[in-house]
C-alpha cells in the first residue's frame, strides 16, 4: 500500500500560513512544473503540490489511468489524520488534466463533508460536463503518439530527440491521456465554491464556450480570464499568470480575514 504521505509535499513551508494552495499537474507534468510558485504567492500562502506516481520521485510506480483514482488517492491524503492541509483555508489551481482532477477532489471532499475551498482555479480545460470534440490519442501506437504529444506543445523537445528518454516516458504520458480521454462525468448539484478559469488565447483545443460553461459547475462565483498563449501559456504567460494568482490570493486572504474577524 502507498504511503498517503507520497501523494503531497509543500513546496516551501511558511512559518504562521493563512491559506494553503494545493497545485495539480496536466498530462505529463510533474511538482516540478510549479517551481517558483511558492516565490510569487502572498507571504501567507503555503503553496503544496500534488506528487503522481509514474513521475519524479515516484518513477518507478506505475501512473494511474482514471481521473476517478487520481482524485481518490488525493482525497485520501488531504483526508488523513497526519495531513494538516485542510486545517487553514484552501485553494486549489490546476491545469489541463490537473483542472479535471481539482474538481472531482472539490467533490470527493465535499461528500466527506469537508468545507468547501476557498476558490478552486481551473486552468486550461473545457467545463467537466462537456464531452471532448477530439478523436481519443492514448492508444494509438507508439510512434503515432508521440507523434501527436510533440504537435501538443507540452513536452520538452529533447523527450522526442531521445529515443532511450521517450521510452521512459511514454508509459506515464500514455496513462495520463487515458485518464483524461476517458473521463466520464457524472451530474451533481454544483460546487459551492466560486471558480476562476483561465484559459489561453491561442488555444486551439479549448476554445471561449468551454471554458465559459464551467459557469454551471458552481453557485457561487464564476470568471474567465484569457492569456496570451496557446494551450501551455501556463509556462509562456507564467508571469502574468502568477501575477493574477497572486492578486486573487490576496483577494482571498482578505476575505478569511474579514470572515474571521465578524465570528469573534
């Protein structure tokens, strides 16, 4: 059995934290692809990332392939007795197949009752209940598929000018394609908590409508904002994006704040 532990790891621990931010990888990604996070958000905000088997430090276990059991094993984590992640107010920000797994995480906890995050940041994805437009990738053969992942534009290019390096990878890259291509949605009432989106604007996969139709999956809140970018503008508009992360973290800080001080 896994260690819950594996599953998370705070990026840089903060002395007297206000809020937390889990950050969730896309397809392929890693912790890694958060570095410097920790850096730009608010002094009072621990930044945490999710730690999939398959990658990093779990190489050598095999990568899940269900969006369904990559949130039920984090959900296992933040829900275990030695986590203190859920002890202050969260949030959570993920990308592409990072975003699906935030929000079915929102849903698991909330069915364990858990309070709601503070704003979950759905980055790079089209709203979970609409189904994807584009022909499934995850079993094509080999060449095929690393074929199709190079016009992606998420993998390093010296993956694809290693063939010894391709084959280590194409396992993982194939099982997280698998959990994104067969994600089935399933109808519940929405989140309770507000969502922000962003979305690329060169994206030619997720397009204006998907990411305004994450609308419906909250009560709350919903806003769009658009980069410069295609796809990946999580790393060609970093700046500007940590710049926005990092504003509505404030907003939030504010807002727990304000809270706290009305309960006294």
């Amino acid at each position: 059995m896994t260690d819950r532990s594996s599953w998370l790891a705070r990026q840089r621990t903060r002395a007297n934290p206000r809020m937390r931010l889990l950050c969730l990888p896309y397809a392929g990604g890693g912790s890694a692809i958060y570095r410097g996070y920790g850096e730009r958000v608010p002094a009072d905000v621990e930044v945490w990332v999710a730690q999939l088997p398959g990658r990093e430090k779990r190489f050598g276990e095999p990568a899940l392939t269900s969006v369904d059991a990559i949130a039920d094993n984090l959900a296992a984590a933040l829900l275990a007795p030695q986590c203190e992640f859920l002890s202050l107010p969260y949030a959570f920000f993920g990308h592409s197949l990072g975003a699906l797994v935030g929000f079915e995480l929102v849903r698991r906890l909330r069915d364990a009752g858990i309070a709601p995050p503070a704003r979950l940041f759905a980055s790079a994805h089209r709203a979970p209940q609409l189904p994807d437009p584009d022909p499934p990738i995850h079993g094509l053969p080999d060449a095929e598929f690393a074929e199709e992942l190079r016009t992606l534009n998420g993998t390093p290019a010296e993956v694809f000018e290693s063939p010894e390096l391709l084959e280590l990878v194409l396992p993982m890259l194939r099982a997280d394609f698998t959990a994104a291509e067969t994600y089935a949605y399933r109808d519940a009432a929405p989140l309770a908590c507000p969502i922000t989106v962003f979305g690329g604007r060169d994206d030619h996969w997720i397009g204006p409508d998907a990411l305004d139709a994450w609308r419906e999956q909250t009560a709350a809140e919903c806003r769009v904002q658009i980069f410069d970018g295609d796809h990946f503008f999580i790393h060609s508009a970093q700046q500007a994006l940590l710049s926005e992360l990092e504003r509505e973290l404030e907003q939030l800080l504010g807002a727990a704040l304000r809270a706290g001080r009305s309960s006294c």
